[in-house]
C-alpha cells in the first residue's frame, strides 16, 4: 500500500497491512539524528523510514529581533532561543498585547495579513509528494492558543471572565487568518491536501486548564468554523491539544474534528482503553511519548509501544509521536518508531 492508501483507510476505517506513520520533530533533534546518520537530508529519511505523511505549511516572513536574542513573530509571540548543543530552541515569553489595557489597543493592533504568506515551492513540493504515494497534511493554524501567548496566559484566562470580547475578538482574527490561509493552500495546491492541522492547547497533564463551559463559548465554534470548510474540500480536520482533554472529547467531536492528537500518554484518562470508545466517531494520532518513552525506552519498548496503540486503536490510528520530538531522544528510538513492523530500508 501506498502512504496515501494507509491514510484513506484510516479515514475510511478499512484495514490496513500497518498503520500509517507520520512524523514532527524539533529542528534541534533533526541535527542529532542527521549527525547520527551521517547525512542532513531528513527526506531521505523519511522515505527510508516509509513514512506515510508529508507536512507543509505556509512560510511567514522572518522574526523581528526586539534585543539580544530576543524576537517577535507576525503574531506578537515573542520568545528567546536556548541553546540544546544540537541547535536553538524557542522559549516564550511574554507577548506584544501583554499590557493593552483597554479593547481599543487590539483594535489599533497591527494584526498580520495572510498576503505576506509565502507559498514558494509549496505546489512543486506537493505534487513530489503525491506522485511518491505519500498523504499530504497542512497547516499548524490556532484559534485560541496563540492568542494566550501574544496576550499573556494569565491575562487571557482573567480575559474570557471579565473582557470576553477581547478573547473573542482575537479568536476572530485567527480564525479569520486560517480559514484564508488553508483555502489559498487548497487552491494551490489543487486540491491536494488530505487533512489539515489545527492546534489550541486547552488541557495540562493533571486536567483541563478551562472548563467545558468556556471551551463551548471560545474554541469550538471557531474549530467548527475551520471543520466546516475543510470539509467543503473533502478533507479531514486533526486537531491537536495537549494535556488531558477527556472532558471536551464529546464538544471537540460535536464541533467537527475528525481527528485527535496527541493522545497525550501522561495522562490516566488519555491512554488508548479509554479513548477506543469514541472509536467510531473519532480518529486517533499520536500516543508515542516524548516525555518519558522516547527519550529513556530501550528501542524495543518503543516498538511495542507503536504495536499496542495500533491494536488497540485502529483502524482508525496513524502513528506518530505524542508532540515535536525533543533534541533529547536517542536516534535510536526514532528510527525503531518507524520499524515496529519490520525494517523498512
């Protein structure tokens, strides 16, 4: 079977000869497992490991630097790089609208515009991907997350009680931004796209960080938004939260998401047995443990991990780490990922 056959079953619910792989890491850890290989061309990798998916996403221009190693994005994020001995990594701060103080400062905010997005090489390296039977995945859009971070978590979370038109509004505008950015994505591309990425972290690894309550009032009906057109295009929405989102499960497949990652493994309520109930209605992706598998676990362990996801959730699970895999994982274990069902070079 071709990568975009696995997928298509997947999203079908049809048996598959093994799940299909997907793959996210740091660019940090690239550089290790590209040192360890002994070659730095991480699609050649990625074919040697038969992963199924290929992931693309739109270019924003570069970060403006605002001091000695301190910078900011289009979005106002603003961050500092650490330094792994494998290559930086980012490190959030607080963001642009951390002190605005009344709702006319976002009004007069100078949000980004989805014309400084570039789509370079995108269709070029889409239709390379396509004609080597691989799934296309796109995107890494928001509609709540990234607004915490230009505004500062405490100051959103006090946000959505006393100011909630200021939480709705830069939900809006987010919103507003990935809805433009997938449909110019599904237009150049083709039509090519399979399923679409969108990420709102709402769950830490010891519970929710908002109720049910607000996660009705201002995540969903913005991912419904995105759902609703993605499924125009005939493709498939995964929706990416950290943490122990159980309580929202029943909201998140109201909403429209076919998809659910990352399965976070930390938590009780997270693990495979008491996801496969919504089986039927909701599709997996994740589970392998960047915590406390990947960077510890003898390759072995992470085999059987990959197997025991696989029988418990599919068919309707694709294969991949529980987040970007982290600089401090053994290579080891990130190839043993992809040969849990027999080496694939």
């Amino acid at each position: 079977m071709t990568g975009r056959e696995r997928i298509l079953a997947v999203f079908n619910r049809q048996p598959n000869d093994r799940p299909p792989f997907d793959f996210w890491a740091e660019d940090a850890t690239v550089n290790r497992l590209s040192a360890y290989l002994g070659y730095h061309d991480i699609e050649r990798f990625l074919d040697e490991m038969d992963v199924d998916v290929r992931a693309f996403q739109s270019k924003e221009p570069a970060y403006k630097q605002l001091g000695v190693n301190f910078y900011e994005n289009i979005w106002g994020e603003r961050f500092t790089f650490r330094e792994t001995g494998w290559g930086p990594m980012r490190e959030d701060s607080g963001g642009a609208l951390t002190e605005a103080k009344r709702f006319e400062d976002f009004l007069d905010y100078a949000w980004p515009s989805n014309d400084i997005m570039s789509f370079d090489g995108l269709v070029e390296s889409i239709r390379h991907a396509k004609n080597h039977g691989r799934a296309i995945r796109y995107g890494y859009g928001d509609v709540w997350q990234r607004a915490s971070q230009v505004r500062g978590m405490e100051n959103h979370m006090v946000d959505m009680l006393l100011n909630p038109e200021w939480t709705h509004f830069m939900s809006r505008k987010l919103t507003d931004f990935y809805l433009e950015d997938y449909r110019r994505a599904w237009e150049i591309s083709g039509g090519a796209i399979d399923y679409y990425f969108v990420c709102s972290d709402v769950g830490s690894q010891n519970g929710p960080l908002i109720s049910v309550a607000m996660f009705n009032e201002f995540v969903s009906p913005y991912i419904r938004e995105l759902a609703n057109m993605v499924h125009k295009f005939g493709a498939k929405l995964l929706y990416h939260s950290c943490g122990d989102v159980s309580s929202f499960i029943p909201a998140i497949i109201d909403c429209g998401v076919d998809i659910l990652n990352p399965l976070q493994p930390t938590c009780a309520a997270m693990q495979p047995e008491a996801l496969v109930r919504y089986a039927d209605r909701l599709l997996f992706h994740g589970g392998v443990d960047v915590q406390h598998l990947l960077p510890v676990a003898l390759p072995e362990q992470v085999r059987e991990t990959v197997r025991y996801y696989a029988s418990v959730l599919s068919p309707g699970y694709i294969m991949s780490s529980t987040h970007f895999i982290q600089p401090d994982t053994p290579p080891e274990n990130i190839i043993a990922m992809y040969q849990a069902y027999g080496s694939c070079i």
